[in-house]
RNA sequence: GCGGUUGUGGCGGAAUGGCAGACGCGCUAGACUUAGGAUCUAGUGUUGCAAGACGUGGGGGUUCAAGUCCCUUCAACCGCACCA
C-alpha cells in the first residue's frame, strides 16, 4: 500500500509547476471569489483551527473550480500586531524579524493543506507596500470628515500598554491579553462609522450571512427610536448659570406624565454647574468615588446609588417641580447622559424610587386585562392613564403624540438613537502602520500628502517595558517637516489598529502587485463582492463590520461600485479537545496537526476533517475517526489499482450496461454537488463511501469493466476536491490526461435515476403494515390496487374498504380505514 | 433581562412534513491468514422467543402522517447587557 503523504510535494510541486492556482483574467466573467480569513503570524505555527477553516474551504473552491468557474482564492498574513510587539520587549527580537520567521514556518504548513491559493495575490500587511495603502485609506477618511481625532474617554488595556476599541474589550478586559481595561482620557483618532450606523443596520437583511452574526451586529449597532425631551431647569440661579435645560432621550414618551425626577450620569458636565452649595460636598464626594470604581464593578453592582443635586426641573408635560438626581445607572456614553425617571414604569427608576422614598405615579394600564390592575412597576407597552389629555391613548399612538406637541413648543422632537460608538484607531504602539499625520505648531493637524506614502517604520528602535510606544522615542521619526510650512514639526506616533489593515484586504488581493493604487476600481467591481466568505465567528462584531463600513466609504468616495464586501458568509464551528473543552496549553488538551498530517498525508487529515464534524458546528476531537478515513482512502486506492490493472491485461472489454450501477453512479453525483454547494462536507463523504461500496459489489458480481472503469474515472473527480494529492495520483493510474483539475466536475444525467420499479412503503392507518414494488410509471389507481392486494395489508385491514388513500409518489402509500 | 443556537443509538453524526438513525467509529460473530492499527462477510436503537410494542430533552396541539410546524416547559452553549 502506497504512503499517502508521499504524494503531498509531489502534487504540490507539480500544480507550482503548471501554475494551476493561478486566477486566469481572460476568464474574469466566470469569476468566483473564495475567501478565508487570512492567518495571523504568531509564534505558535498553523493550528487545528487554521486547517478546520482552510481545509474544507479549500474543497469547496476546488469544487467551484471545477465546475467551471475561474475561481480566485487568496491568501495572506495580518502581519501587524501587539503580540509580535510583546514578544519584543520580552526577548529582545525585533518585531519585523520574528514576523518574518513566522510566517515562512507557516508558509510551509499552508502549503502542506495542498490549498489552491493564487500566489500572485499574495500579501502581508506589515509590508510597506501594503500599508502604504492603509495610510491611503486613512487620508482618504480624513479627507472625507470620516477620520478626527478628539478628546475622549477610552479603553486603555493597562498590559498593552495601549488604548483599545470598544469592540476589543470583552467583559472589561483586553480582547487579546485579557488584561484590565481602564477608562482613561485621551486625544485619538477615530473613525466615523456612526455615519454609516443605519445603512450598516439596514443592510444586513440583504446578506446570505448565519442568522447570529446578522443578530449580534444588529444588537451591537444597538438601534432605538424613541425622542429627546427638554425639562427647564426650576431655579432662577441654575439658569442664569448654565442657561440650559436638561434634555433626556426616551422610548417611552408616553410615560412623561409619570416623570417622577431627573437622572444625571455622573459625569454629565452639567452637574457642578447646577448642583445646590448644601448638596455640593455629598454630590463631589459620590461623582469622585464612581469614577474611582471600575466600570466593571459599575456593572456587577446592580444595586442602585445616587445623590440628590439640590436642583430641580420642571416636566414640560404637566408643568410639575421634580427634583435632579445623579446616579451610576444614568450612563454617559449613550443617548444624552440623562434620563427622565419614571418609577412605576421601569425597573431600575422603580428600584431607584423606593430607595430613596420618590413618588411613583401610574401613567400606563395594560390592555390586556380587562379589569385587572397591573402590578408596578409594569413596563409594557398599554393605555394612557392620568395623563391629561392623553388619557386613553394607546402607548405608540402615545408616544407620536406627545413628541408631535412637545416639538411644536421646542420642548421635545423625535429621536433614534444607535449604541454603535466611532471606530476609535489610534494605538501607542510600534509594530503597526504609522497613522500619516504631521503635527506643526502653526498649521496644526497636517495629513501627510499622497506622494509622501509609505511612512515607514523605522527599524532602529528600543523595546522596554516602559510602556511609552517606541515610536515616540525615535527622534528621526518623530522630527520631520511640516508639508504645509515647511518647518519643522512632529510626527503622529501613533499606529492603527491592526483591525484597520484588515478591513479593506479582500479589496487588495485581486490587484495585489499595483504600486500606484491600493486597487484598480474596474478591476475590483469585476472581482468583488466576495461570493463566500470562510472563517471564525468570533469576528461578528470587528471586522466584519468594519469591513462594511469601509467599503461603504470607498463608494461613497466613488472607489467601489457595490455596497456589501461578503455576499454569502459561514463560519466554521470549533473543534474542541479530546476532552471537550476548548483546546488551550493550560488544559494540555491541543492537538498538534502536523503530527496527523506528518503520519498520514494531507489528504488524509483533510478528509477527517470534513467527515468527522458538521463543518458549521465542531465538536471534540477523535483519534480513531482518522483511521476510518485512511481505511477508506486506501479503499478506494486498491479499487483504482485493481481495476486499472485488470484494465491493462484486457483493454478491449466490452461495455455491457449495468443500471444498478449507473443509478448508484449518478446518485452519487447528484448528492456530492448539493451538498458541496451547502458545505456540507460530512454527507458528501457519506455519499462517496457508498458509491465506493457499491462498486465493490458490481465487481464482485462482474458487472463489466468499461462501466466500472467509467464509474471509477467518476468516483475519482468526485473525490478530487477532498483529497486533492491521492485524486490526482490515481487520476494519472487511470491513464486520465493533465491535472484531474483541469477536468469538468461530473454532472448527474437525471434519466438515470428514473426506475422502472419503486419500492413504496405501506401504511395503514399511518402505521407502516408493508412494503411493495410497483412500476415507477403506475397510475395512483394502479398503486392502490396492488397495495390493497398485499397479504399483510389485507390483514390489517380485515378487507375493510379504504375510507382515503393518500400516495406520496415513490415514498409510501397510507390506507386509512 | 434581551438576542441567537442546540438537545436524535455506546460515540461522531444523517433525515425537501412521508419507511428515524444515512455514512462512519465502536462492538459481536464468522472467513482468510507468514497474527495486523490488515482485508473480506454478516449482524448491531430499546424491548421481546416471536408476531409485535416502544423510541428524536419533557408536556400539550395541528395533520392521514411530526425529529421536522404551532404552543408550553426544561437543559446546555454563545453573544450583548443598568442602552433609558
């Protein structure tokens, strides 16, 4: 029996040789775009992760290749990054050198999957010649309003040393380092995707995307409607002091008569103006002490605190004095900062409320229950009650309403408010893409021009563990002159976030060698969107929003010519230890892939894979399951090698039709593309096992060489987009011409699964009773008739006549008597 | 709390409302053997000697027919979360 993995460079070389991965522009109309998500270069090789994205991608754009498309399918580093930055400070290499390394030692496993990747397509984002291109993006952002930098609180994750975005802080803590995030003030670049909040939003039902990514991004673009309300502060002095009312953004308009008190986040630059000199020192004391408390514990600890600010407002709806609170639960990042109260109506205002012995006034009584007092606090939706003239409205008649009439006294107006914040961009560190700002002292902001792209990273740089960005200290980057002036003036030092490379890849990989544009717009709009997009799901709410939302920019900017970037997107389920659990060093439960495919061969490892799990869901690993696809491997080896043979010593055999075979044949067909085209890799190896079964079968019984021979040319190109090497191999055993690649993907001839006779099952009164055969041609009158004849059916029914007869053409017939 | 997903043999997993458990692992028996992680053949949901009965987390319902649709309930996983 041959070594599999033998076969592995032979293949591979020979493909490299005859150039078979590489996109042909001649063929641009049949363009497929087969995206995975590119690697990231860490220092710890091609994981089981990697391969279970990669892999089985690869099937599928083999697949599509030979159905004839001209498939096009990528690969790259996201070579930027904190790790490589970290690893600096603690070993001393430099950040461009250990990239380097890592990615030949992963170029190497990649080639080892035997994946079809264009590699004139090829890039890294930590090259020059890319991020080039990134600065591009972010001058064109500038130019366009879309990148500004300001003042603001930020995440600052206090082991990377840098600030991080919103979407990078998980449960508080670093997305990467799982490290503390703080709060801290700085000035930083962001970028405006709240522009594009509603387009994001909207457009997400027209994607063929999984229905939780479609969830989580909705939810995190966080999308309510509802109105701004203005309550005029009461006091003579606190309006001559700030002049201002406090304005509150609500879904609930219709509960404004039951306004109870005002809550101010206590960050909310209102509260030293306004706050009373009897309440000043119990409301410093309270804003200083919620600021010293993490955000995290501002979370857990539910329980409702707040401060009386001795001011008081009045309620533009009834005309009613209520007092002005501040509270930990009034957030500043979202809607205005403050919020009316209203107790009888919300949780935490009903809690709140009790606390600190405020009135709770019922303004909503449910519709539901005729008769019934609802219970307090009730937060659905109802009729008005006690509430003027709107008394006995209907919430949302309610809340169109009271916003209509509040507007027309400047005192309110409708308002749709979105959780998404700005991307912010900046990061203190070293090992990304300068951001191409000059700072002058007289001209201020200067974008560094077109022509001066790339800022390059400067090479002679010290990594310490002082957490000041190298950058910073490197006095000929840092010195430079101003573009405008002429004098002298400072660098940006800051980079972007790795997650701004990311975002526009897919736009370069078509054009990847052009050294004047990041992309040629004609070329993109004949190549994009991506028609399936392979990778993690742990991307949801990065980059695969930030990925639209840039190339929403570009369009708007006229660079593209379509909206969404990923037509159609899977992501792959995770593959957990042996024993169940997430594979980590800690648990020791990591499966080291190159010891499989170093065993068994690519083709193998690969097969395992795609069998083992549903592709969308995962699962633990298994060692036996590779054994299983090994053995059918060489099943399927010894078939080729037998009939090949036999083929040599009698090469005149006759074709002698076998349509047992032929319907096995076609079945085969039929069901390996459907579910190719679904990615449901477990079943279409499902269906190569049983045709391999059954040929066995037709040679044991002697079913002629020619159609066996056909049958087996067949199993071979069905077999090609899973095993790739051990295809091609036996592609060239069986005296098959060129790559097994360059061949058509078999096509079902339906005819040949049309029977002459069809076995139905039989049910009485829906209880299967029989089975019979009756000719596929017959008639329902035909059926029926030879069902009722049937020994056991005449038995369950004691000859009683048939009251209905229901028949599922060529599944079962069912007698109700 | 909100949103999403999943519950099927000993295991991985299949099933356009139409014969539940495809395919494979494992297991049992047998064949062949220079004894192997080999190959081949048969069997393998549970229960029964059998005919049969029972079976897709639980409970209801719709239907001639439900793993699949509806209601309800339980459990697990994932995401968001004091979002006004």
């Amino acid at each position: 029996m041959i070594d599999f993995k033998l076969l592995d460079k032979k293949w591979n070389d020979y493909w490299e040789k005859h150039n078979l991965n590489k996109f042909n522009e001649k063929n641009i109309d049949k363009k497929y775009y087969s995206l995975v998500m590119f690697s990231y270069p860490s220092a710890s090789n091609l994981h089981l992760g990697h391969w279970y994205n990669y892999a089985p991608a690869d099937t599928f754009s083999r697949f599509k290749r030979m159905q004839g498309h001209e498939v096009f399918a990528p690969m790259g580093f996201d070579s930027f990054g904190l790790p490589a930055e970290n690893f600096a400070i603690k070993t001393g290499t430099h950040p461009m050198d250990s990239t380097n390394a890592n990615i030949k030692t992963m170029q190497k496993q990649l080639a080892g999957i035997g994946a079809m990747y264009d590699p004139s397509s090829y890039l890294e984002t930590s090259d020059p010649s890319y991020y080039k291109f990134t600065q591009w993006l972010f001058l064109k952002l500038f130019e366009k309003g879309l990148a500004y930098q300001k003042l603001a609180p930020v995440n600052f994750c206090t082991s990377c040393q840098t600030v991080i975005a919103n979407e990078q802080v998980i449960d508080n803590k670093c997305e990467r380092c799982s490290a503390d995030v703080e709060k801290r003030e700085m000035t930083q670049w962001f970028f405006s995707i709240t522009k594009y909040a509603e387009e994001l939003l909207q457009k997400l039902d027209t994607l063929d995307w999984p229905s939780k990514t479609v969830a989580m991004q909705k939810n995190w673009i966080g999308k309510s409607t509802g109105g701004e309300i203005s309550f005029e502060l009461e006091c003579d002095d606190c309006k001559k002091k700030c002049n201002e009312k406090i304005t509150v953004f609500t879904t609930r308009a219709d509960t404004v008569f039951g306004v109870s008190y005002v809550v101010l986040a206590p960050e909310h630059p209102f509260v030293e103006k306004i706050t009373t000199e009897k309440q000043k020192k119990e409301v410093q004391e309270y804003v200083k002490n919620t600021l010293k408390i993490s955000d995290l514990d501002r979370q857990t600890s539910k329980e409702k605190t707040g401060v009386f600010t001795g001011a008081y407002c009045v309620n533009p709806a009834n005309g009613e004095k209520i007092p002005v609170y501040i509270a930990d639960y009034c957030l500043m990042n979202y809607g205005t900062g403050a919020v009316m109260a209203v107790p009888a109506h919300d949780e935490r205002d009903f809690e709140f409320a009790n606390k600190y012995n405020l009135p709770i006034k019922k303004v909503i009584e449910s519709m539901q229950y005729n008769g019934q007092v609802s219970l307090l606090p009730f937060v659905e939706k109802g009729v008005l009650i006690n509430s003027g003239a709107y008394s006995g409205l209907e919430s949302n008649k309610a809340i169109r309403q009271i916003l209509k009439d509040l507007e027309k006294v400047k005192k309110g107006q409708a308002k749709t408010n979105y959780r998404l914040r700005d991307w912010s961009v900046s990061r203190q560190r070293y090992w990304g893409a300068p951001i191409p700002i000059v700072h002058c002292e007289k001209c201020g902001i200067v974008p560094v021009p077109e022509k001066d792209l790339p800022i390059e990273l400067p090479y002679n740089v010290q990594f310490t563990r002082d957490g000041v960005n190298p950058l910073s200290k490197c006095e000929e980057f840092i010195n430079t002159t101003c573009p405008k002036c002429k004098k002298s003036a400072r660098r940006e030092s800051d980079t972007l976030d790795t997650f701004v490379c990311s975002s526009w890849y897919f736009l370069r990989y078509p054009d990847a060698n052009n050294a004047t544009l990041p992309f040629d717009t004609n070329k993109i709009a004949k190549m994009l969107p991506v028609d399936k997009y392979i990778g993690g799901a742990e991307h949801a709410c990065m980059h695969l929003l930030y990925s639209r939302f840039i190339t929403k920019a570009f369009r708007d900017m006229g660079y593209l010519n379509f909206d969404e970037p990923f037509a159609s997107l899977v992501h792959q389920g995770l593959i957990l230890g042996k024993d169940g659990f997430k594979m980590s060093k800690s648990r020791g439960n990591v499966v080291n892939p190159d010891l499989y495919v170093n065993e068994h061969g690519s083709d193998v490892f690969r097969m395992y894979l795609m069998f083992g799990f549903s592709f969308i869901e995962g699962g633990a690993w298994n060692d036996d399951g590779i054994l299983a696809l090994k053995k059918f491997l060489e099943r399927v080896w010894r078939l080729v090698e037998k009939v090949s043979a036999s083929l040599k010593s009698t090469p005149f055999a006759t074709l002698e039709f076998n349509f047992d075979l032929s319907y096995a044949m076609h079945y085969a067909i039929k069901h390996v593309t459907e579910d190719l085209e679904k990615l449901s890799f477990n079943t279409a190896i499902a269906r190569l096992m049983e045709l391999v079964n059954s040929i066995y079968k037709h040679i044991e019984s002697g079913t002629s060489l020619s159609l066996v021979s056909e049958v087996v040319q067949t199993l071979i190109k069905l077999l090609a987009p899973f095993a790739p090497h051990i295809a091609e191999e036996l592609h060239q055993i069986m005296g098959g011409e060129g790559s097994v690649f360059s061949h058509q993907f078999p096509v079902c001839d339906e005819n040949a699964l049309v029977k002459l006779e069809t076995e139905l099952a039989v049910q009485v009164n829906s209880k299967i009773k029989s089975k019979v055969i009756v000719p596929t041609s017959a008639t329902n009158e035909e059926i029926e008739k030879i069902a009722l004849a049937d020994e056991k059916v005449i038995e369950s029914t004691n000859g009683a006549n048939p009251k209905k007869v229901i028949i599922i053409k060529d599944r079962l017939i069912n007698i109700i008597v």
